[in-house]
C-alpha cells in the first residue's frame, strides 16, 4: 500500500471577484519509505498539495488516499506529522514541554510522553536542551524541536513544509545532513516542500516538479545518488546532471526563477 495516492485531484478556490484554480489534474504516488520533494515556483500550489495531504484543505475533484484511507481519516488516526515553514514553538514552554505537547493532547501518561520526548530530541541531537526555551535557541534549533514534536507520537509520514526556507545557508546545509540521517534512521515517509534545487536534489529519492499556478506535475525524477551521500556529493557530474533535470523542467513550466 503507498503511503500517498493521489487520482486527478484538482481544488479551486472561491473568492469574492473570482476562483482561483490552485490545482489541476494531479497523480501522484508516494511510496511508503520514500523521501519526495515538491518544488516548483512561488504559488505553484506545493504547499496546497500538502496541505490537502494533511486535510487542511479538501479536493475540489479527484481522489487521494493518505495511507489507504481519507486524509481526514488519517488525521483522526496521527497517520502523518506535520511540520511547518516556521517552528510555531510556545515561548513560555519548555522545549521538552513543547515536544509533549501533542501527546497531552493524546492524554498519553506523563512519564511515557516524557519519555517518548527525550527519544525524539535525541534523534534531532538536540539531548540536553530540554529545559531550554525557545527563546534560548537559535532558529536551526527552534526548526529542530519542531521536527520533534512531529515525531513524539511516532507517525507512519512526516510532512514538511519549507521548513528550512528562514536559515542561513550554512545552517541549511547542516540541517540537510541531519534530516537525511534521520529518515535513515526512521524509515519514515517524508514529503517536502522546497523551493531550492539543491536540496531536493540532495535529500530525495524522487522529485516532483510543479507548473505555475494550477498547479501540475511536470516531471518526477528518481534520483539514484548513494543513500549514504554527504554534501561533499554536490560537486559531482551525477548530482549536477539531476539538478539540470530539474531546473530544465521547471524552465519548460515557465516558472523558473532565478
């Protein structure tokens, strides 16, 4: 069973002067395991996509299936964690407070979210720092507690919007690195949106390039880089014939920029 199938889904959305077409005719197959990347210009509709994904928004036609039933049944279950563009931490909880907190929600008992929160800042090495607050840590770090708190109910797929679109690229670079060695280490499904050309190339196994607003599927590229790679791979003929691939496609959709 894939972890996301998408059939011709297309949403529209209204407004007062007129609608505006978000999405048109998308198919899409996630397998369970894979890291994919949506990328594609500013309001291509990666996020929408995402967001219907999550059932934060619903289709306007066509069907998708979060693993195997309605993404509104996926909510219900925690089949995926959602992490977004900013790290949305409470100021005034801890970091390891603010990684239980959905499993507060969950009424899970106090000493098996505690525990369940020291496991997940250990995955994202941030060990130590839970008394720490927000305010405490820099913006990389705040980005890792969020993706944390993704993980402290253990979820089958983790969504992930832009989330190191804010960071300096040094911090990116090193948040790459981290992120490919976490889904290593989980085995989870993750879906990430990006408007970089290099860090989809980087992290995927697949690439999933979006046209200018309706959003459509260009072109999916399956990338065959070693699973262990490093950014020291960047510099190689292999990653910059990929990410030609995907630039030129995002030049055929018009909606290249530089």
């Amino acid at each position: 069973m894939p972890a996301v199938a998408i059939r011709d889904l297309s949403l529209v959305f209204d407004t007062a002067d007129a609608p505006v077409y978000a999405l048109s005719h998308v198919d899409l197959t996630v397998a369970t395991g894979d890291f994919v990347s949506l990328i594609g210009p500013s309001g291509c509709g990666k996020t929408t996509l995402l967001r219907v994904m999550a059932d934060l928004e619903r289709a306007t036609s066509g069907t998708i299936e979060v693993n195997g039933v309605s993404p509104e049944e996926a909510r219900l279950k925690r089949a995926y964690g959602y992490v977004f563009q900013a790290p949305a931490l409470y100021p005034w909880r801890t970091v390891l407070r603010n990684v239980t907190l959905p499993l507060e929600i969950m009424h899970t008992p106090r000493a098996e979210r505690q525990e369940r929160a020291r496991r997940v800042l250990d995955l994202v090495n941030l060990a130590g720092f839970e008394r720490k607050f927000p305010w405490q840590l820099s913006g990389g770090m705040q980005q890792r507690v969020s993706i944390a708190r993704a993980l402290a109910f253990d979820p089958a797929i983790l969504l992930m919007d832009e989330p190191f679109g804010a960071l300096d690229e040094i911090i990116r670079d090193h948040l790459n690195e981290q992120l490919l060695r976490l889904w290593h280490r989980t085995g989870k499904t993750v879906i990430f949106v990006t408007h970089s050309i290099p860090e989809a190339v980087f992290l995927s196994t697949r690439i999933v390039v979006m046209s200018p607003r309706p959003g459509r599927i260009i072109d999916i590229v399956d990338n065959n880089l070693p699973a262990d790679r490093t950014l020291d791979i960047r510099d190689s003929a292999d990653f910059a014939a990929l990410a030609h691939r995907v630039r030129a496609g995002l030049r055929a959709g018009h909606g290249y920029e530089e």
